[in-house]
DNA sequence: TAGATTGTTAATCGATTAACAATC
DNA sequence: TAGATTGTTAATCGATTAACAATC
C-alpha cells in the first residue's frame, strides 16, 4: 500500500468486510468495561477476550481509530467506543419496511435491539388479511398494497424479507420498485436485483449446515 | 484453528466452508426445477439463475457430485440432487436443544424449515419461571434446572443459544460441560469455548451493519 | 465436425498472520 | 533503561476468477 492513511476522516472506502462484522463485537467488549474516565485498554487484551488474533485488532481498531494507540498504554476505552460508534453510524437512524408478519417477522418486530444499530421498522406488512391491525411490538401489521406508498412517501432504502421462500423475489422487487436500495433477506432464497442494490442473505439454514458439518466429523474420531 | 484434516480420499475433508453455504441454494434451485425424470442442467445455467459465477459452481458441483457431469449435456438435475442432499446429511437427524424462550427462541421453536436440514429441537429451555411449561411450536418449555440431565440423556451434540448477551456464556458454558459440541449462538456476545468445540455465531447486528454502510455509501452519490 | 460444456491448472484477489522496527 | 505495546511491511493462506485443454 502506498500512500500513508493520514487521520483526516476519511477512512471509509479502505474498511472490509470482515472488519466491519467484528466492529459490534468490539463495541460490546468495550461497553461491558467499566473502568472510570480515563480507563485504558490494549488491543492485546481485546484480542486474548474474543479470541482474536492482536494484530488482527489492532488493524481494525487502526481502522476506525481517529486516535492512535499509545505504546504501552493502549487506547482510552471512551475513544474507541466513540470511533466505533460513529462508524457504525448508530446516530444514523435508518426506517426500513419489513414484509412478512410470520414467527420470525414478529421476532424481528419484536426485537429491541435494533434501535442500538440505528435501525427503525417504519412499517410492517403482510399478505395475510387475517393479520391486518395487528399489533406487534409496537408495530401495526398492514396490507401488502400499502407498502409501494409508505416506501415512497418516507423514502424506505432499507427492506426486511421475511416472508416464505416463494414469495420472497415478488416482494423484493416491489420493494426495489419503489426505491429500496439494500434487501435484508431471511427467506431460503436467491433473490436477483438490479446492480448497485445490495443484497444480504440470512440463511439459518446454511449456518445450520455449517455446524451438523462439524458434528458429523466429530463423530469419526 | 482446527487441526489439518487427513486427505483419506473421501471428499469430505476437503470442501471450503464456502461451498458448503452454497450448497443450500443450488438444491432449492435444483428443486424448484420442475423437469421429469432424465432432465440435465449446466453449470452455467445454475450460475446464471443464482448469479454466480459459472466456475465458481462447477467446482461446487465437482467437489459433491458423485457422478461427473457431460460436457455439452451437464448434468442429471436427480443425481444432483441427491448428491447434495446425501452430503448436506439430511438423512442423518441432528437432535438439538434450544435455550431462551423469548422472541427468538420461539421464533425457531416455530420455524417449520428445520426438519428439512435434518434438525430436531429435543429440548427448549429457559430459565423464567412463568414459561415453564408453555407449549410453542410443539415444544413444551422447561425449566433450565432440567438442562444437563436432557443432554446427558440423550447425547445431545448441538446447543442454540437464545439468551440476552449477558447471559450466553453462562448458558454455553453448561452446555458444554454436558457434552455439546456445535454451538449455535443467536446472541450479540463472543463465546468462549475449549479446543474442538465451534461457535457458529449468528449475528443479525452485523449483517445489519454491513446493509447501513452500503446506504451510507449510495447516498454519497 | 463445431460448439457447448466440462474439469484442471495457474493467476489474482482479499484477509489473516508473521516479522519487525518504532516508541513511550 | 527494559519491556510492553504500537503500527507497518512482507509472507501466507484460502477462495475466486481466468485461461485452457479435454470431450461429447
């Protein structure tokens, strides 16, 4: 790499992925401390705690750390907080939509953790007329038809997939239609979109693959 | 890091935890495919649908199938199938347990897709009194007390967490003790574990982290 | 045959780890 | 100072993509 990253703020392109997925993690660590004002931590320990690599911390936290680390003193705990906060945009809010008011919908609905990463469920909606009025944290269930308005009217980019796996392109690209930018997608699904929209899949069932995986190879010792 | 695995020949050994998250959509794909008896797809056109590239999934292909695919003809969308399926285990059930009842837990409790992958609750815990015995999605909920002597009964392997941050450590720790080896862990916490057992975490924070980096980005435009 | 498709080997890319000099 | 800790550069590792020969 050749030019230096000067501290100037502008840090976002140069950040990847895997980075980002372990900021949260650090964030929590760093929460659960509770040392006074001034309390101190080194990337050393954050690293032996999450059982992390130390340089591998210590790059991500040169990432997102508008303060470098002091050799032998670490970083001040609030500064990272602080950085990883700011960074992950928690004072950002988003309104997304969530369609698909079935058990996992109405775990998401329900979630309150949400609000922590900036996220705000504007509205949630389900084909189901059954559903209609329902009320589930906090959230009204309203008809399908209503979602291409209430996207465009609140300028929705972010859009919540939690319907079965059948209905699951139909919905995204209605959502798409009307201008949501980033598809959060729970159902087993391939879903295809435009380029530039961005899709994130949460497929339980590969991760569940992942670990029966691991326990079938456990077994032949 | 896990230990080298013997190359014994079997194929087993050698496919990348990438592949193996693959795998679950080409066999939906291949499923939702309604052709009869001798009908054959390419690589390619799997890659198309799936928006991958054609490489990427004949070497997926290569390292599952049991049978080579044709040049010019691809391959029988059966054998595939039932190659996917025979490595993905289906027929091998996992049985499971499941603790903290609360929104998510109840989500999965519910969730009908499991069986499917070779899943089966055996148990779901939590540690609220005024649960107990509540039934959700066929499970009667148990009281945490009860956790270990279910495990050791029947030899359960995979462990999901579904407990606030604060308290998944704890609850790991318990599992682990009673012969659990596969941890699912749904909460927003690192989790500790001895050599040879894997954490497989589930973290919806981060996904929604990278989906809010990618509206941030798009807006700058 | 001609062309589509396969599977393999080599190159590339991104992320992690190792090595090491700088510094408080 | 001595030692812990930082940040950087180089090496390694794993996964994907490119190039290409084989084959029906």
């Amino acid at each position: 790499m050749e030019a230096n990253e000067k501290r100037t703020g502008k840090t976002a392109g140069t950040i990847s992925k895997q980075t980002i997925r372990r900021l949260p993690y650090y964030l929590k660590y760093l929460k659960d401390l509770d040392g006074g004002a001034g309390a101190r931590i080194s990337a050393c320990a954050i690293a032996a705690s999450l059982g992390l690599s130390e340089v591998l911390v210590r790059k991500d936290l040169a990432a997102v750390s508008s303060v470098a680390g002091r050799p032998r003193l670490g970083f001040r705990v609030q500064d990272l907080i602080a950085d990883i906060e700011r960074f992950l945009g928690y004072h950002n809010s988003t309104a997304a939509i969530l369609v698909g008011a079935g058990h996992l919908g109405k775990a998401l609905l329900s979630y309150r953790g949400f609000a922590a990463y900036g996220l705000e469920i504007a509205g949630a909606f389900d084909a189901d007329k059954g559903l209609y009025g329902k009320e589930v944290g906090g959230h009204v269930i309203l008809p399908m038809q209503e979602m291409p308005a209430l996207c465009r009217r609140l300028e929705i980019k972010l859009g919540i997939i939690t319907v079965p796996a059948d209905a699951a392109q139909q919905v995204c690209d209605r959502m798409v239609e009307n201008g949501v930018r980033a598809v959060w997608n729970f159902a087993p699904a391939h879903l295809s979109v435009p380029e530039g929209i961005l899709v994130q899949n949460e497929n339980i069932a590969a991760s569940l693959v992942t670990l029966s995986n691991h326990l079938a190879k456990g077994e032949n010792k």
